[in-house]
C-alpha cells in the first residue's frame, strides 16, 4: 500500500518537524486557511459555526481541535519507515474515516483540506520538488485509507435502504 521509498519517508519526517515544533499553530493556520478558503466546512462544527475566523484565533476550543488534527498526522509519520506501517495507518485512518462518515463530511471537504494541508506544509518548510512529491504521495496513501471504510460504510446504508424499500 505505502509506495513511499525510504529515501522519501526521511524527506516526510525531517520536514514534518518544522510544523511540529508548534503543532497547535501549525493546527490553527491549517485550519483558518481551510475554514477561509472552503466556508461550508465551518458549518460542521457546532462549536465554531457562529464565530468569524478572528474570534476563532482566540478560542481554546478551536486551539485543541487544531491540535488533534496535527497529532494524528504525526502518529501517521511516526510510524513511517516501521514494520507495522501498513497496520498502523489503517487503524489511524479507518477512526478518522468512521467518526466523520458519522458527522456527513463529504470526498470534496476532505480534498479541500487536503488542498490546504499540502499548501501549508509545503509553504512553510520550503519544500523542493522531491519532498512535495513525497508529501503528495503520503497524502494520496492517507486519502485511499479513509476512503475505503467509507465506501463499505456508504455500500452498507445502501443495502439496508435496499432491504427496507424490499421489506416494505
Ligand atoms: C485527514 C483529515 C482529517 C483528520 C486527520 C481529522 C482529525 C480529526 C480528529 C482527530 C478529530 C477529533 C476526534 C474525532 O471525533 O474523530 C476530528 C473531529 C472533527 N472533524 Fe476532523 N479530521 C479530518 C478531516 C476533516 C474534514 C475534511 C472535516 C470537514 C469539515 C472535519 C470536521 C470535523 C468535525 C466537525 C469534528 C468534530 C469537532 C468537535 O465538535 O469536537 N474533519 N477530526
């Protein structure tokens, strides 16, 4: 599945240490770009729907949630270049994937931020072509994992809407 070479999970990980060094900053920008660009996203959250983007900067609440979204990209990274890489990302991406079918985030939330991250990541660490391809590629392998249990979970109610419209 990871079709990253060793060469480029080094590349991943020693860049990914410049955003680290302020996980809820790099959070914070991440997700005020995405909220800035994309609105409808910020309809999502109860908790920030009703705060314009400056008040937002203030807020503890939007602070941990930037936080949360920047740790679970660097569980993702840590476990990189490890035997159990494969594992490991599926379980870290199936939880993303099956909380937020749960919340109705649609493919097309999911690429704008995508979009956002990868503009963010590689604005602030200066990336040269190699390292962008390799943050490309991470995203694409981080991508097909949470689009995998969504298509089971979409085929799923799928069925059991087939099963009423059959029962009834
Ligand atoms: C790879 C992409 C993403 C990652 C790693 C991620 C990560 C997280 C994490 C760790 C949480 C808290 C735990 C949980 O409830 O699952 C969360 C909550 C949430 N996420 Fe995401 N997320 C991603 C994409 C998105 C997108 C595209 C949206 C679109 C609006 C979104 C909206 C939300 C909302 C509304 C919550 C609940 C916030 C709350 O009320 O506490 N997420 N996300």
């Amino acid at each position: 599945m990871m079709e990253l070479s060793d060469f480029e999970v080094i590349e991943i990980k020693n860049t990914w240490k410049i955003p680290m060094a302020d996980p809820s900053g790099s959070g914070q920008a991440i997700l005020l770009k995405f909220f800035e660009r994309y609105p409808h996203n910020k309809l999502k959250f109860q908790d920030f729907k009703d705060q314009s983007l400056d008040q937002l900067k203030t807020c503890p609440k939007f602070k941990a949630h930037a936080s949360r979204i920047v740790r679970t990209f660097n569980e993702a990274i840590n476990v990189l270049g490890t035997d159990y890489t494969d594992p490991a990302l599926h379980e870290i991406f199936s939880k993303v994937a099956i909380s937020h079918h749960k919340r109705g985030i649609s493919k097309a939330s999911y690429n704008e931020l995508k979009e956002v991250i990868l503009e963010i990541v590689v604005a602030v660490c200066e990336m040269n072509d190699c390292q962008k391809c390799a943050w490309e590629k991470l995203m694409e392998t981080i991508y097909e994992l949470i689009s995998r249990p969504l298509i089971a979970l979409k085929s799923e109610v799928g069925f059991l809407n087939i099963l009423k419209f059959v029962c009834n």
